[in-house]
C-alpha cells in the first residue's frame, strides 16, 4: 500500500518534471537581440532548469494526496489524530532546498551581481563608456530622446529609436515627474526613471531587427504611472552603422 503511494508519487513527479524542463528547452523566449539578453536568458533558463523539480515534486505531492485521501460521501465530525515527528522525507526536503537556495543566491547571484558592476564587463547600469550616448526622458505620458547633434526623438512626432548594431549604447535616464521605467524587452534590460536622478542603462545590440517585424524590439515604460502608462511606448530600429550615419544626418538636417 505504501509502496504503490510512492511508485505513483514518484512517477508523477518525473512526469512533470519531464513537461515542464522540456518547455524551457524548446525556448519560449523573446527575441534575443542583445549581449545582456544572451546572459540573461541563460541565467534564467538555468534557474528554471533547478527550479521545475522542486516545484513538480510540490505539485505531485499536494496533486495525489488531494485526489487519493478526498472525503468522499459523509464529512467525519473531526480530524483525525494528529501526526508528531518527522521522518527522513522531510529531511531530505530540507537538506535539497536549502542546499539549491544557497547555491543559486552564490551562482549566478552574487556572481552575476559582481559581473554587471564590473564596467569592465562592458554592459550594465553604471557610467561605463559606450560608443553611443541617448539622453531619455520619462514624463506622463510619453519619452523623449535626446541624441548626439541636437536630434530629439519622440513618440508625438511619430519617431522611432534607432541605434547601431555592435556598438554599446547608453541611456542616460531621467523623469521630470514620477518614476517610470525605461524597458526594451528584445535587449532584457530595464531601468527605472527617476525624478531628480538620473539612472543608466547600457546595451550592446547584436542583432539588426525592427519593430514592424518583432514587437519586442520597442521601448516600453515598465513602472504603472498613470491612466496612459501603457500608450508609454516608441518602437526601436536596430540598423548598421552606416545606416545609423545617414538616419541621424537626415534628422539633424531638418528631416523628420
Ligand atoms: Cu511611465
């Protein structure tokens, strides 16, 4: 009797266990379009990877004990006798978790957190050099872009984000009223926008791509600001150099 219970749990558990790792290898994923988006998705692929076991063997535990013990007929009057002690399952359940949960904040979180504060790493929120720097503006409801050469970009113009491939590009952020957030989900990198400070966001395009093609490639504010939070959005060009020359010359000259 106990044993069957265990064979089925067991069973169960690899069952899912099974589904759910084989959904983060067929990669549900956004567009990867940037360096941080490749160390981003493989910290977070690694993270579900440990995490779906431990999560399965939840969801099969609670799932059998709720369909193989349910009251069925007549509700007894009261519970029954309550159990004292622990055994080697929760032991184990312990010793596994606290292990994984240590691990994980060591690899890849501290790990991770020393490599985006390195400027040497070349990506990150710090004032690191970048071959391209855009001065973004959060106001309700709308940003605005401010490029080398006096170029202003703004949604109410009908403009778009455009940037080099290959070359690191900095946001340097700020608000002029409440904290909105500056987010390109193709890239994987968000900052906030805050009034009176200004915050950066470093990314190093790898992929040319466009927002008519791939929705992911757009700036979108990711903080609830407001009744237009959501209309808080541009698309984003990612064009090769030369391109990128010839767009900002256009604009520069009175384009529009
Ligand atoms: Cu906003």
């Amino acid at each position: 009797m106990h044993g069957k219970h265990l064979v089925s749990v067991a069973l169960l558990w690899a069952g899912l266990t099974a589904v759910g790792e084989l959904l983060v290898i067929a990669d549900l994923f956004p567009t990867v379009g940037s360096h941080e988006a490749e160390d981003f998705d493989s910290i977070f692929r690694f993270l579900l990877l440990l995490g779906i076991p431990v999560f399965a063997f939840v969801i099969a535990v609670v799932g059998y004990a709720a369909l193989t013990w349910r009251v069925r007929g007549e509700r007894p009057p009261e519970d029954g006798p309550p159990i004292r002690g622990g055994g080697w399952v929760p032991r184990i359940w312990l010793a596994v978790t606290g292990a994984l949960a240590v691990f994980v904040m060591i690899y890849p979180g501290l790990t991770g957190l020393a490599k985006l504060q390195a400027s040497a790493s070349g990506y990150g929120w710090g004032e690191e050099q970048a071959d391209l720097e855009i001065n973004a503006t959060a106001f309700m409801w709308q940003w605005t872009f401010d490029y080398p050469n006096g170029v202003q970009v703004s949604a109410a113009k009908g403009g778009e984000i455009v940037i080099p491939v290959d070359r690191k590009v900095r946001f340097n952020v700020n608000s002029i009223d409440v904290v909105h957030s500056l987010w390109i989900p193709a890239f994987r990198m968000k900052i906030d926008a805050l009034p009176g400070r200004t915050t950066y966001m470093t990314v190093h395009p790898t992929e040319l791509g466009a927002y008519t093609e791939d929705q992911s490639y757009r700036v979108q504010c990711a903080e609830l600001c407001g009744l237009d939070h959501s209309k808080m959005w541009l698309p984003v060009r990612v064009v090769t150099q030369a391109e990128y020359e010839a767009w900002l010359a256009g604009l520069a000259t009175g384009g529009k």
